[in-house]
C-alpha cells in the first residue's frame, strides 16, 4: 500500500514540471514579444525599440529560455510568482485573498453538493421506477440544463428583488453564501446524485444483499452496508469536483461580485497580466493533479484492486 501511494505521488512531479512549462510558455504565445505585452499592459503610450530592449535588460527577458523557465519554477515554489504588469503588486498578495475567497465558496458548495447527491441518490435507487425517481431526475436534468446565467438572473429577480431577502453581490454576510452555492449546487448536485443512483442499484442487485435478507437482517443495515459501497465509487468523483469547481466558478463570482479567483482571472485576462494568468493557470493545474493523485490513494485504500498494474 505504501509502495503505492509513493510511486503515485512521485509521478504526479513530472506531470506537474510539464505544466509548469506550458503555463510559462503562455507569454510566448502572442505575437508580440514579451516585453511588447509588458509595455502594452502597463499603459505606455509609445513603445520603441530602445525601451523594449530596455525593457528586456530590466526584466531579464534577454537571458536564455531554459536559465528563465528554471529560475521562475524555483520562485514559484516559493509561491513568488512575480509582480503584476498592471498594478505592480506581487502576483501572491492578489491570488491568495482571491483563492482563499473561492475556496470558502468551494467549500460550502461541495459540502451541499455531497449531502443532496446522497439523499437523492439514495432516495432515487430504492424509489427506481417510481415517479419520485422520475419526478427528481426531470427536475435535475432541467435545472442541470439551464445556464447558470439564466438561473441566476431568476433567482436574483425572485429573492433580491421580489422578496428583498438575499444580497445580490459582494460576500459582506452567510446571506451572500446562498445564491452562489445555490448556482453551484444545483448545477452539479444533479450530475453526481446520478452516480450514487446507479452505484447503489448495482449494489442492490448483488448477491450479499440478498444473502442479508435471507437471514432476516433488518432493512436499514441492509441500506447502510450498500451506501457505504456504493460510495466506493463515488468518493473519486467528489474528490475531483473540488478543482473542477475552483475553475468553473467563473460565470458565478463575475455575477454576484465574488471577489475570487473567477473574478481575478477575468481582469487578468482582459488586461493581459500575464504573470497572473500564469499563476491562475498553474495554480488550477495543480489542484487537479494534486486530487487526482488524492482520489486514486483514497481508491487505493477502499479497494485494493485498483492497485494492482501499479
């Protein structure tokens, strides 16, 4: 087991050193050279050559591709990810507040996304067939089909609006949590329920359940012994809703105002602040190598299985 879950994370590094290349490579993408966008981002009025290659001294633009790739991977583990081109300040001072805001909002919604998965996961597989199933996966499937902007414009008119009950921006109070969870919940709640429906149907059908019955074993221990399986398979998925979460958030903070990381990576973008894009990129990157490598060592301990060709 343990010889496992070393070798998994150990080859999660050079997954992480690839992207890390990719992200660094994102300035050299555009056509300009990179102390062109520096400029441009900053707002100079006229660039000339003489202050691009002054540009380039300045920043160490002109030193070799690899000798920069290295140096900025080696600050980045020091979580100094370099200065803004648009503001000056350190790239950590902005993403740290923006991620710690998105994680809190993360947080509250998987915790309400896994409690409602469950409940009607469980709910749907023992009610299959009936029209409670088919009443909540109708439900689920229309509102896991409608854009989060329209569902967020309707339940800002009805309880903003209408019933002056919920803030419709900023995060000054637990109120400002409910909308946006609301929106993230309803959009992925409806996928992961249908996870835990089918698990549990498969489990239904084995053959312990009906050995359990036939002994006389009541129904409810019966029901937990097959959620606690049927979780089995559930568990990689939650575990990879957090990082697909963290870079969905998007749409969400930029209607309500969040002031996360959607929002953050949105003014980036539009201001071509590339160290900032960089770190966005990378820091999402990570996150999803990271819980993938956490959601197959939690495999690897429910099910011993899952080990076996490692």
């Amino acid at each position: 087991m343990l010889r496992y879950v070393s070798r998994r994370w150990i080859l999660s590094i050079p997954l992480l050193v690839i992207i890390s290349f990719l992200t660094f490579v994102l300035i050299h993408l555009s056509p300009m050279k990179p102390a062109q966008v520096v400029l441009q981002a900053q707002g100079v009025p006229v660039i000339t050559e003489e202050l691009i290659i002054e540009t380039e001294q300045r920043l160490g633009l002109d030193r070799p591709f690899l000798l920069r790739f290295g140096d900025w991977l080696l600050s980045c583990l020091k979580l100094d990810f370099g200065d803004s081109y648009v503001t000056g300040q350190t790239v950590w001072s902005m993403l740290s507040p923006a991620l710690w805001n998105t994680l809190k909002l993360t947080l509250v919604s998987m915790v309400a996304i896994v409690t409602l998965s469950i409940v009607l996961g469980v709910i749907c597989a023992l009610k299959a067939g009936s029209w409670v199933d088919h009443s909540v996966r109708s439900v689920s499937f229309f509102l896991t089909a409608m854009p989060a902007y329209a569902l967020a414009a309707l339940l800002i008119w009805l309880f903003s609006i209408r019933l002056d009950l919920l803030p419709t921006s900023g995060m000054d109070s637990i109120q400002s949590y409910v909308l946006p969870v609301i929106i993230i919940t309803t959009t992925y709640a409806g996928l992961y329920f249908r996870v835990i429906r089918t698990s549990m149907l498969n489990n239904l059908n084995q053959n312990y359940v009906l050995y359990g019955r036939a002994c006389g074993l009541p129904e409810s221990k019966i029901i937990l012994s097959v959620l606690r399986n049927s979780l089995q398979v559930a568990v990689s998925v939650f575990c990879m809703a957090v990082p697909i979460i963290l870079g969905s958030t998007v749409v969400v903070e930029n209607i309500f105002a969040w002031p996360g990381l959607g929002s953050l990576s949105v003014r980036a973008i539009l201001g071509r602040d590339f160290p900032v894009i960089q770190a966005f990129v990378l820091v999402l990157a990570a996150a999803f190598v990271i819980f993938n490598t956490f959601s197959d060592t939690i495999n690897a301990v429910l099910n011993p299985k899952s080990r076996e060709g490692m």
